[in-house]
C-alpha cells in the first residue's frame, strides 16, 4: 500500500490546505489535497466539513494524490455524501 504523506506546508504566508473530492459512485474515494492562500488574485471558493464525532479508529481509506489514506468510518461515510 503506497500511504500518503503530508508535504510540508508554506510558513511565510496564510497558507491552509484544501481537499478536492472527486464525484464517484463506487466504493473508492479519491481526492486530491492542494495548498491555498487565503489571500490571493486566484482565490478558490470552498466548502468546509468539520468533525470530531464517533470512533478514531482508522478503519476505511480513501485515496488522496494516488496514495492511500486511512480516514474514520464516520468520515468516510461524510465523504462519500458530500461526493455526489
């Protein structure tokens, strides 16, 4: 399994990071995860999710930029929501 791995984020400016979820019906989720700046010319709109719900056992994995990731059941089943 070729897991993913975090870059390191840009420190000298409002930098966060953005997931882009790819539409799908099948049981594998890919994504793919980008840096952004809070300010700029090419500002991207966005929706945000957040959670702190259920078990933080890894259970389910999602594929973000090729690799694998292993994310919680209950975000999993929020992902395969949001996708459609």
């Amino acid at each position: 399994m070729d897991a993913f791995k975090y870059e390191p984020i840009d420190l000298k400016g409002p930098t966060f990071r953005l997931l882009r979820l790819f539409k799908g019906s099948e049981s594998d989720i890919k994504c793919e995860l980008f840096q952004a700046w809070l300010y700029s010319d090419n500002a991207i709109s966005y929706k945000a999710l957040l959670y702190t719900w259920g078990s933080t056992e890894m259970s389910k994995y999602i594929r973000i930029n090729g690799r694998t990731l292993g994310v919680t059941k209950n975000l999993y089943s929020a992902l395969q929501h949001l996708r459609s």
